[in-house]
C-alpha cells in the first residue's frame, strides 16, 4: 500500500476520491449525464421568461386601442409625459388591442414541461450509476482493508483496542459510503448548475450577473472558515467513537467479571465521561458546519433584494423585459441554492474525509514482511525443530530472550515450564512466525522458516491455546475448521479420541447444535474439549499445546492426557504447562527464566539435579499445612510459631 499519511483534509479528499478511478468509463457518463440534466434545468427558467413575456404583452395589448400601431402608441405616451411607459411597449413590443395568445402560451408551458421531465429522468439515471460506481469503490474498500488485515502483524492488534479497530472497519467506512453517495451527485451537480445560470445570467444582463456573483466570494470565504474549525471537530467526533466502541466492546465481553468484582459503577462512570466527550465533539462538529447554512442563506437573501430591486427599475426603464427580470430572479435562486447546498453538504464531506484519514491510517500500517519468492518447502515433514541463538524483544530496551538455543527432535515432547512473564508462550509463538526475530534463527527440518511461506508453515503446525476460541456455527464446524475437507467419519473419529464425543451426544441436536459467538451454551472444558478435537483432526507434523488442559476437571484431564500422548506419538510436540503433573513423561522439559532456559533435563533428572525446576515442583506438591486459631485471630503454620 502507499506509504503516504493522509492527516489533512485535502491529501485525504484527494486519496479517497483516487479510489474510483478504475471506474473512469462510468463517471464519464455520470458528467454527461449531468451535463445534460443540468442544461435542460437551467434554459428552463429562460423559456418560462418568453411565457410571462406573452401574458405581459397581452396584458399590455388589452390597454391600448385597436387599430394603432406600436409605434403610435409609443408616441401618444410620450406627449402624455410618460415616457417610461414608452420604452416599456417598445421593449415588450405588444400588439395594440390582442390580449394573451393562450395558443403560443400552452405551447411554451408544454415544452418546459417535457424539458424538466427528461432533466428529471437524466438526473435519477445519474444517480443510479453514481450509486452504483460509489458502492463498488466501497466493497473494493472493504476488501482492501480485509486483505490489510490479514497482512498485519500480530504486534499491531496487540497495540489495538479492539472496538477501535471495529469501529475503523464498520463505522468509518460505512460513513464514507453515505457520505460520497450523499455528496458525489450534489456537488457534481451544483457545480456544473453554477456554471450554466452564470452563463444566461451575463446572457441576459452582465450588469445584473456582477451583482449577483459579488455574493461568490463572500459565500466562499465563509464556507472556508466554518470549514477550517469543523473539521478538527470531526476527526475529533469519529476518534471519540471508536474509544467508545472500544470501551462498550471490552465492558461487555467482561461483563462476568465486571459484575463479579461490582465494577459497574466504574464500567457506567467510564462510558458516561467517553459518552460525553463524543457528544461535545459531535455537538461541535454539527453545530459549526451547520452555520454554513443560515450564513449562506443569509447571502443569498441579500443578493435576491440587490437583483430584484435593480430589475424592476430595468423593466420600468424598459431596459430589459418583465419576462428576463423573471428569468434572472429565477437563475439568482438556482445560483444561490447550488452555493447553499454545496455548503450544506460540507459537514458530511468533512465526516466523510475524517472517517477516511482513520481508515487510510489503517491501510498505512506497517506489514509483515512478505513471504519470500521464491519459498522454500519442507517435502517430508518429520517435525525437528532448532532454536539458533534466537533473539526477541517486543519492545527495543526491554530483552527478553538472548541467545536461546535448543533442539526438538522429531516424536519428542518438549515442556515448556518456568514462572509467569518468562517467555514461554513467546517461544512457542516465534515457531508460528506471529513475530520476527532480532537475531538468530528457527529451522524446521533444516529449513530456515523465514524461506517458507507462512500458510506452508502453519500448515504443518496444530495449536492449543489456554484462550479457547469457537466461532459461530455447530460443534461439527468448529471441529472440521482444523481440516475443512474432513469426512464425516473422521470428524466423529477426532471427537471421540478426545471426548467431545461423550457430551455431545448428551446435546438434543448432538453435532448439529449451534454455538453462539461467545461460546456461552457449552462450558468452558467443553469448548476446550472441541479445541483439541479440531487440532487433533488437522493431524499436524507440529503440535504446541499452550496449557490445553486448563479449563477441564481432573478426570477429564487424565483422559485426555491418553489422548494427547497418542496425539503425540508420532509429531514433536510442545506443551506449555504450568501443572508439572501433566508433562512428567516429556523428553526434555525446558525451565525458562527472564527468556533464558536455566535448566533442560528429564523429569526425574531435574529433580535430582535440585534446581529451578525442583522449586517449582516442591511449590507445588508440598503445601503447608494451616491452623487457624479462632480464640485469638492468629495463623498458625506447620513447623512455625503462630504470628500474633
């Protein structure tokens, strides 16, 4: 993607509108169309002036006796001493006794009439292909963004609120939709109005059309400084929605637990301070650009009595016609309305533009580094795995892992066991290429995973996280998302081998039942449960279980520990553990500290050697007994006085 930063309102209006030229064809029939709709709305006011011009001229005709010519009648006005009246008839040009030629008058109303109806029609076929146009620049946006997704780095959505996020991908960019829609055709439309009354107005009085256009920059000049304030106030407007988002997002996915510890006074306190910032920047944001239009309003008004008062001095004079002072006062609304509208459409220009800087920021963000071309494959995976002085840090002045290095052979289970923040997870995540390293090196059969594709590699590799997550759909989904080209058979195979089977058959729609997003209608060993079902069913080369027993019971956790161990038998494994009892039998356990491995034995040999791993053990195993001694309050501990 373009490494360009859109943070000011013209770089990001230009960006956005960049995005629909693939469709270069389709907008320029949306300006032809326009153009013809536009001219034909605006000659129509222009041949509605020759229709008053014709009941003027009747009404005039009517006065003035039959049988006298024009001119006669002119002269009879001037001895009169009216000889404003004269140049009126000869402007008007009446015919002396004839009134209204209702013939020629019902002629010009009916082709005005079929003028506007094309005009209109042209203006709806505009409409509906400018429609269509915005809505696939908007799912060719949706799908950039999506793609974007998938390209980022896990570093990037752990600095990421995730309603933010959310709020980037639904709300911004839907409000880009609504606002190029809504905007696109007014503007385009106003723009080339604009152009066409200006021409008839020089057309039919340049001294009229001066006075007129004086209100251009005056209008403009307000526009640009309401603009100038409101639009800080929007970007303002859409941050503060997505902190919103980001809050009701977490508040609601824990609301377990925000009940559990009574935080939801805090949780209300929280939303209601986020809730009022959004709502004074919101406030802000509309309540600016909204005076664009009574100011331009304001203008308009003024410019409609300056242009009426002159014309009817023009027609008294005789100067110009009844029917083009109609015309012109006409084209003055056309011209001061486009003006108006393309005001009013500022403040959803300036959501639109904010939304799309929020959405650009996204589309900017750094990526993964890209698979290499050509990549490497591993042909007869057998799931040895090497750690070369392996170096990682997340952040540059806090190490982490420093010159790590260790083997995995192939079939062996290798446990991972150290106290919390020791990098046990980020071991087994570096071997996933969720993150590159600072130095070193990881191989997979000898192969540097950094020449492999990231798909190919993962492939190779089932995980078991202590997060469980499902997604929506039945049990039988969640479990064949491990392998998607799984037969009945093996899917009800892998359930029973890690025995989901045993309760889903206790479930009134058994493998058909659906499990909501959340997960909430299974318990939390149960999801676990259809976790490992699926690893198990995607037969990986690889296995890393990240403390895969944690939300089941006792009995639950010794059957499946059978069944981990013949998932097992014939991959390389790592397991994660924290309870020792689970990874007694492992080949090598690995006892990490700081990022370092400070031990590396069997079980049994780290016990003897009586070390980290055997502290760990003993805080585990032996537990101090306690006495509470209820007379006086005091805790008493076996082989210890009682603390008083």
């Amino acid at each position: 993607m373009p490494a360009e930063k859109s943070m000011t309102f013209v770089p990001s209006a230009k960006r956005l509108l960049r995005r629909l030229s693939p469709y270069r064809g389709k907008l320029v029939l949306i300006i032809l169309l326009a153009l013809a709709s536009v001219a034909l709305s605006v000659i129509g006011p222009k041949i509605l002036g020759h229709a008053t011009d014709v009941i003027f001229r009747g009404v005039l005709g009517r006065r003035l006796p039959e049988g006298v010519s024009l001119d006669q009648a002119a002269d009879a006005a001037r001895a009169s001493g009216q000889n404003n009246f004269a140049d009126l008839l000869l402007k008007s040009k009446p015919i002396p006794g004839v009134g209204i030629d209702f013939h020629q008058l019902a002629r010009i109303l009916l082709i005005v009439l079929g003028i506007y109806v094309v005009a209109s029609v042209l203006s709806w076929l505009q409409g509906w292909v400018l429609n269509g146009v915005v809505q696939s620049a908007i799912r060719k946006l949706r799908a950039d963004v999506e793609d974007k997704l998938n390209r980022l780095p896990l570093p990037y959505f752990d600095q990421q609120p995730r309603g933010e996020l959310l709020s980037r991908v639904t709300n911004d960019i839907d409000n880009i939709s609504q606002s190029l829609s809504q905007t696109l055709s007014q503007v385009l439309t106003s723009l080339l109005t604009v152009i066409g009354v200006v021409t008839l107005m020089f057309v039919i009085s340049p001294l009229l059309a001066v006075v007129a256009l004086v209100a251009v920059p005056l209008s403009f000049l307000i526009t640009a400084q309401i603009g100038k304030r409101s639009q800080k106030k929007f970007i303002a407007q859409w941050q503060h929605t997505g902190r919103l988002n980001a809050h009701i997002e977490e508040a609601f996915t824990g609301h377990e637990l925000v009940k559990v510890f009574g935080r939801q006074r805090e949780v209300e306190a929280e939303f209601e301070a986020r809730n009022d910032q959004l709502f004074k920047a919101a406030f802000g944001a509309q309540f600016i650009s909204g005076i664009i239009m009574p100011a331009m309003f304001f203008v308009g008004n003024l410019s409609y009595a300056v242009i009426a008062v002159l014309g009817g001095l023009r027609v008294a004079s005789g100067t110009m016609t009844l029917g083009d002072v109609q015309a012109f006062i006409q084209y003055s609304r056309q011209f001061t309305q486009p003006l108006t509208q393309l005001a009013s459409m500022a403040n959803l220009l300036q959501s639109g533009v904010a939304s799309a800087e929020r959405v650009f920021d996204l589309l900017d963000a750094d990526e993964q580094v890209p698979d290499p071309s050509p990549a490497v494959e591993v042909r007869q995976p057998h799931g040895r795995v090497e750690f070369e002085h392996v170096s990682f840090r997340y952040h540059p002045d806090t190490p982490l892992i420093d010159d790590l290095s260790l083997v995995a052979e192939p079939g062996h289970t290798v446990a991972i066991v150290g106290p919390t923040g020791a990098g046990k997870t980020t071991l087994v995540n570096l071997v996933m290429r969720f993150y590159e390293l600072d130095g070193g090196r990881i191989t997979l059969d000898g192969v540097d995973i950094t020449t492999m594709k990231r798909e190919t590699l993962r492939g190779e590799i089932g995980m078991v996280l202590q997060d469980t997550w499902l997604f929506g759909g039945t049990i039988r989904d969640n479990i064949a998302y491990g392998n998607p080209s799984a037969s009945e058979a093996e899917i009800h195979a892998a359930a029973e081998a890690t025995f989901v089977d045993r309760f889903v058959r206790s479930l009134p729609d058994g493998y058909d039942t659906v499990i909501d997003e959340e997960g909430s209608n299974v318990s939390a060993g149960e999801r676990q449960l259809i976790t490992i079902a699926r690893a198990f069913l995607a037969d990986p080369s690889l296995l890393i279980l990240d403390e895969a027993t944690s939300s089941v019971d006792t009995r639950t956790e010794a059957l499946l520990q059978r069944a981990m161990a013949a998932l097992r038998s014939d991959r390389t494994s790592f397991v994660i553990a924290h309870r020792l009892s689970t990874i007694r039998d492992a080949h090598l356990i690995l006892v990490m500290e700081r990022g370092r491995i400070v031990e590396q034995g069997t079980h049994s040999e780290l016990l003897e050697a009586g070390g980290a791993y055997r502290r760990l053990h003993d805080a585990q195993f032996t537990q101090a007994a306690v006495d509470l001694d209820s007379s006086d309050g005091g805790i008493a501990l076996a082989g210890a006085p009682a603390q008083r």
